[in-house]
C-alpha cells in the first residue's frame, strides 16, 4: 500500500518538526512518485495539490495491513511530511492535522528536542483551539504537550512549562473540569519562579471557584 511505501522512506527522514528544513530535491521528487504511483493504480485521487484516497475502504484496507506497532510510527512520519512540504505561512492551516498525527505517533519520539518541537506544537495547537472557543479540543492538545514534556522540563524548559500548564488549567476552567483546574494550577503556583508568573492561575483558581460557587447555588434553588 502506498502507506506502507512511505514507511519504507523513513530511515532517511531526519528533518525537524517545524518544518524549517527542507529535504533534498530528489527525495522530495522520490515522495511525489510514490503518490503518482498509487494515483495510477487508482488507490489515490489528485485534486490540485491534494492527495485523497479514491474510497474509505481503500484507506481503511490500507491502514489494517500495517501491523499495530508500527502505525504510531507511521502517524509520526506523516504527521513530519504534512509539515515539511507546506510553507512556513500555511503551517496553521494544517496545524490540527499535523499535531494529531504526530501526537499519535507520540510513543515513537524519542530525542528530547523532538519532544519539545512536540509539545511547543501543541501549545500552537492548544492556544488555536482557545481562539475557536473548542475548549475540549484546546484540553486535549496542552494534555499531550504536557505528557510529552521530559523529566526535567521546569528547569530546563521552564518557560514552555509555565506556558502549558497555565494554559492547560484555564481550558479545563472553560470545560468546568474544576479538579483538573487545581492540579494544574497547583503545579505551577509550585515550580513558578516569581509572585507574577502565578498570577495568572491565581485568577483561573478565582473564576473556577466563582462558577463552582453559581453551579451550586443554582442546584440549591432547584431543590
């Protein structure tokens, strides 16, 4: 299958997840005649620069003949294809994609500073989600920042830390995740190093006990 052909492409893909690098003319050429290949044998369609497969049932066949423990390999791969050939200008327009893959694929990212360019992805991902007001969504993608950070990561990437976590905590506020609103603060009021840097979840514990404080009043009035 043409997902199994790009798995066979691995071995030589070391470009880094944001997408800065590009990788050389002949192996990009390599990428786009695999593609071709599988159009003319009818598995996939081209529609302008886009590449779909031709039936559900053909993906679907496809993705069953890969063995379990190498799909997340896969997903990691494709989740790096989708950001090496989109332009630095359009990495947000595929960034959900990207992330989702490539969070899939989590299990296979080993180097520490592929898990940080991982997590800075999702706190890009977590902080769009906000923006839309999809706040399950934006829950999701600092959670997985979060769980790919490295032992260590307050001392070493105390900023991305800071950012996540107090992220994290005001989209579990958003979603009335309360306790995880606590943990998620309490971590930072604990690792943060100044009066300013917890502020913020200062006032995310404040509105969580506020609408804490409305939703029980309110069930106290239906009784």
């Amino acid at each position: 299958s043409i997902l199994k052909l790009f798995m066979r492409e691995e071995e030589g893909f070391h470009d880094e997840l944001s997408g800065k690098e590009r990788k050389s003319s002949d192996d990009s050429n390599n990428q786009f005649l695999m593609l071709d290949f599988a159009v003319d044998e009818g598995l996939l369609q081209k529609e302008g620069r886009n590449y779909n497969f031709a039936h559900d049932q053909i993906q679907h066949a496809a993705y069953s003949l890969i063995p379990e423990d190498e799909r997340g390999r896969l997903h990691k791969h494709i989740g790096k294809l989708i950001l090496i050939y989109v332009s630095d200008d359009e990495v947000d327009d595929v960034l959900f994609l990207a992330v989702d893959q490539l969070n899939r694929g989590a299990a296979f990212i080993e180097e520490e500073e592929e898990k940080m360019d991982l997590a800075m992805l999702n706190l890009r991902a977590g902080e769009k989600a906000m923006s839309l007001s999809t706040f399950l969504i934006a829950v999701s993608y600092l959670k997985a920042g979060i769980d790919v950070l490295p032992e260590g990561h307050w001392g070493k990437h105390y900023d991305l830390s800071l950012r996540l976590y107090s992220l994290y905590a005001e989209a579990e506020c958003c979603t009335g995740h309360f306790q995880e609103v606590g943990h998620a603060a309490g971590v930072v009021i604990k690792q943060a190093k100044s009066f300013e840097n917890k502020l913020r979840v200062y006032a995310i514990l404040i509105k969580s006990l506020a609408a804490q404080k409305k939703a029980a009043g309110c069930n106290t009035h239906r009784l």
